[in-house]
C-alpha cells in the first residue's frame, strides 16, 4: 500500500504546475505580509522604482535592503486581505515580463479598506547570487487604486 501512495505521489507531483513560480513567491509574500520572501526577489546592488497611490503615498527609488524595510512598514500598517495573479504563468519567456496582480488591503489607523492593481516589472537576471539565487528578479513595482 506505501508503494502505491509513492508512486500516486510521484505522479501527481510531475502533473502538477511547479508552484515556486516566481507568480506564486510574489503571491505569497503578499499574503504573508512577509516582506523577506519579496526581498529575496530583488536585485542586489541594483536600485527598484516603486510607486503607491494613497494611503501609502510613496514614490522612490530604492535599494533592496531599503524596499525590504518600506514593505516591512507596508505590511505592519497594511495587512492583506486577498492577493490574486492576473497574469497567465506562460508569460515568463521573455528577459522582461510584467506580472499584473490586485491586492486588498486594510489601512490599520482608520480600519478603511483600499484595492490596487499591482504591476511588477521583472527581469532574468544574468548571474545569480547565493544570497538570492531567485533567477527573476523584481526591478520595478507600480500599484493604481482601483
């Protein structure tokens, strides 16, 4: 019975989709308000544009040690409602792709709720590093309230 449980395991393993996407990691730092897992997608050495319409209000560009603290405070003010892709993972074959996503999330101050489309523009990176062996990388990160 444990080699037909392995083997099923095995099978439906190869089935389905690879979920380290970096779709998925983007996806799942959000909904984790966890800004480490997005830090690991970001350039080091290079700088990121990111752009936040009200109640975040921010415009910059960052380092990513700097955009690891800006989502830290980001999240510790406003938790994640819902994250969702609206982008296929197909669109991964070029050097660059944008990945379109809308968040939801709650202002902690005043309990308002606010919806964004989110866009990350992100590149292959040539080499990649052991601190971040992530071979996309986010370069850029342009949000509209919806």
């Amino acid at each position: 019975m444990s080699q037909l449980t392995i083997i099923l395991t095995l099978i439906f393993s190869l089935l389905t989709p690879q979920s380290n996407t970096v779709f998925k990691k983007i996806e799942r730092a959000f909904l984790q308000n966890n800004a480490s897992q997005l830090y690991l997608l970001f350039p080091s050495g290079n700088h990121i544009n990111l752009s936040f319409p009200e109640p975040i209000s921010f415009s910059d560009q960052l380092t990513d040690q700097q955009a690891y603290f800006l989502f830290q405070k980001i999240f510790s003010n406003y938790p994640t409602f819902e994250f969702y892709s609206l982008s296929e993972e197909r669109e991964l074959q070029n050097d660059n792709t944008i990945f379109k996503s809308r968040w939801s999330f709650k202002d902690k101050n005043n309990n308002n709720q606010y919806v964004y489309h989110v866009f990350f523009l992100l590149k292959k990176s040539e080499k990649t590093g052991k601190k971040k062996p992530e071979k996309w990388k986010i370069i850029e990160i342009k949000a509209a309230r919806i």
